[in-house]
C-alpha cells in the first residue's frame, strides 16, 4: 500500500499545496548547495518543468534564500548564511564542548575542529581557528567524506567494521578534479588504519584529506560510550612533525575525554 498516498488523502487539498510548494523549495535549495546552479539544470535534476522551477526560484531569491548572479546562476544567499550561523550556535554539543575546545586552540596554537557524522560525511559543527595564522579549507557547516578526515575515523574506528566499506564506497564516490589531490587509500590501508585509532585512542591524518595538512583527532563518547562527534588538531606539516603528532595525541584525547564526561553530566 502506498502510504503517502493515504497520508495525502488525510491532508486537505490547500495544505497539501502548501506542502508540496515547501518541499520544492527545500529540493531546490539542496541542490543548488550541490552546485546545480541553471534553470535548466535544476529542472532536469528534479524533473520538474522549467516555469515551475523559476517561480520557485523567482521567491527563494526575492526573500534572500537564493542569490541570481547574471549569465552564471544561481547560488546560495546570505539569509542561508545567517540560519546556518545560528544552527551551529543552536547545537547543544557545541554549547558543552566550546570551553574544552577554546583551551585546547590556547594549548596548541592550531586550529581546532569539532564535527559529527551526518551520513557518509563529516559535518563541521565548530572551527577555530589557531594563532599561526594559516588558511584551510575546512569550514563550520562544511562537510568532507568520513575516512578523508581524521574526525571521521575516530569516529567510525570504535563501530562495527562491517559498517566501513559503505563509508569507504562514500568516499570513492567523490570526485577528485585536482591532479594535485591526494591519493584515496586502499581499504585495506584505511581498515588498518581504524584498527589502531580504536586500540591507540585516536587518529591521524597525514595528509589524505589535503596536501600539507594533518590531523589528530579523539572520539567524544555518550553515556552508551558510543562515539557521537570528535575534537581535531589540525596543522600544516612543518608544525605537525610525526614526534609532535604522538605527542598531541594524548592531549587530544584528554580533550575528547572531559567533552564526554560534561556530555554525561559528570564534569
């Protein structure tokens, strides 16, 4: 049987208009984030006919959803911005790991990240940026594949491993433009690599995710000690030698370790 049909039965024909209108709007949003960014290309990804995907363009710009920029498209605008700001404000495990975080950014110098799985992905819910003035392409609200990342591997190191090669399907399926970009690990590799994150405590990055960038992260735990985000150190090279790297991994750790305790309730 068909539930959505029956759940449309049970909603009033003005309502479900309403519905409908929303969820386009919505689907051209997710799109466009994509970077689908024509009327003709948005009308063939959602299938839908050309008229009815500019009059939802035509609003999604008008209230700030959607910015128009001339002969190139359409890209997302500065109302989205302004929401997503306040989601990560909004997220309660930023709230509790905030301080642990900001001491750990003094302690280091480096920049520090603090994400969560959202799919196959790492979602960004916090970056702060260290005192050595460096650029990165990580952003709060930004997303990279999970075992790019070290955030993704200390997560995911502590889960059953049947579950990895759909997180390392995930990865392959993203494209790699730049010639210049670092090699995918065989699974092989990657699986060794979650073995030793759950035995050691934490992971590292050494420059998978970014040509001269790496990484140490630890999982943060709940009270079922299931890891439900991750805290990062994060550097170029010449300041992540492999002897500051295992010492930083402890630090980290300890880190990750007091965010879970205050998520438990015990800090």
């Amino acid at each position: 049987m068909n539930q959505g049909g029956a759940m449309d039965e049970l909603i009033p024909p003005k309502d479900r208009s309403g519905t409908q209108t929303l969820s386009r709007g919505l689907e051209v949003l997710q799109c466009v984030g994509r970077g689908i960014s024509t009327i003709k290309a948005l009308s063939q990804a959602m299938q839908l006919p050309r008229s009815t995907v500019a009059r939802t363009l035509s609003c999604l710009v008008r209230d700030g959803y959607l910015h128009k920029v001339p002969y190139k498209g359409y890209y997302l605008g500065a109302r989205l911005i302004e929401l997503g700001e306040r989601a990560a404000e909004q997220q309660p495990l930023v709230d509790i790991a905030r301080p642990y975080l900001e001491a750990l950014a003094e302690q280091t110098r480096d920049t520090v990240h603090f994400g969560v799985l959202d799919g196959g992905d790492v979602l960004y819910l916090c970056k702060l940026p260290g005192k050595r003035s460096l650029e990165m392409r990580s952003r709060t609200g930004g997303r990279m594949p999970a075992l790019a990342t070290a955030l993704g591997k200390a997560m995911l190191a502590s889960r059953d491993p049947s579950s990895w090669p759909a997180y390392y399907a995930a990865v392959q399926r993203v494209s790699r433009p730049r010639e210049d970009a670092p090699a995918l690990k065989s699974f092989a590799e990657v699986r060794r690599d979650l073995k030793e994150a759950d035995a050691r405590g934490w992971s590292f990055d050494w420059e998978e995710n970014e040509y001269g960038i790496r990484c140490i992260s630890a999982p943060v735990k709940d009270h079922a000690d299931k890891a439900v985000a991750a805290v990062s150190v994060t550097s170029i090279i010449s300041f992540m030698p492999r002897d500051r790297m295992a010492l930083l991994g402890p630090q980290v750790k300890r880190t990750a370790d007091a965010i879970s305790r205050a998520l438990r309730g015990q800090e």
